[in-house]
C-alpha cells in the first residue's frame, strides 16, 4: 500500500502557516467510489485539468482536503504551494477531512511555519 505525505505553506491572516495530510491507496479508492458529488478528488479536479494517474489522484485528495480544512477567509490559498513532504508532524491530526458523506477521510496537520522542523 503506497503512503504519501503532503505539505502546503499558506498564509492565515498574515502569518505562513504548514498544512500537512497523509493520503493512502485505501483513501484514494474509496474516494473514487464515491458518486463524484461526494468525491473529494473530483473537486479538486473541477479547478485543474491533471493526467488521472495514481500519484495525481493522490495529490488531489491532498488538495481537495486542504481545500475543505481551509476555506474560511482567514487562510489565504491563493499563496500556496502543495509538495510531498517525507513525514508529517507528531502527535495527533488537527482534524480529519471528510467525504461530502461525512466519511473521515484524510488527516490534516496545522503548524506554524516556525514548526516546521525542516520537514
């Protein structure tokens, strides 16, 4: 089962912030069975026109949960930039982005930008 670990650096207020997620195969394909008005991959691919491989369809479930975890105006994701990153931080979620059906998907990280611990 192939593992992925995501990074984003965005802006809340005025402050850099790091969002992290962990995607795996199992999260992806139950994504994708979801009707595509439930599918957190396929939002993300209403914004963006990608090959559907694999490793895109785990970078748009990265997206798509960063998107959800984040659409209050006080984070900013039009300053982003999404890159694997090789582990996520210690300790517990921040939360768990869900399916349109409420199915607890993905876990998502917040930090600091200062927290970032080179990761």
């Amino acid at each position: 089962m192939s593992i992925k670990h995501w990074k984003l650096v965005s802006l809340k207020g005025s402050e850099r912030v790091l969002l992290f997620a962990t995607t795996t195969d199992r999260m992806v394909e139950h994504d994708l069975e979801q009707e595509a008005n439930f599918s957190l991959i396929q939002t993300a691919r209403q914004y963006h026109r990608r090959g559907q491989t694999s490793d895109q369809n785990h970078r748009d479930l990265a997206i798509a949960a960063f998107m959800a975890y984040a659409p209050r105006p006080a984070y900013d994701l039009s300053f982003e930039h999404i890159e694997a990153a090789q582990e996520v931080p210690e300790g517990p979620p921040t939360c768990y982005v869900a399916s349109a059906n409420e199915y607890p998907l993905v876990p998502v990280w917040e930090r600091e930008a200062s927290d970032d611990g080179g990761r």
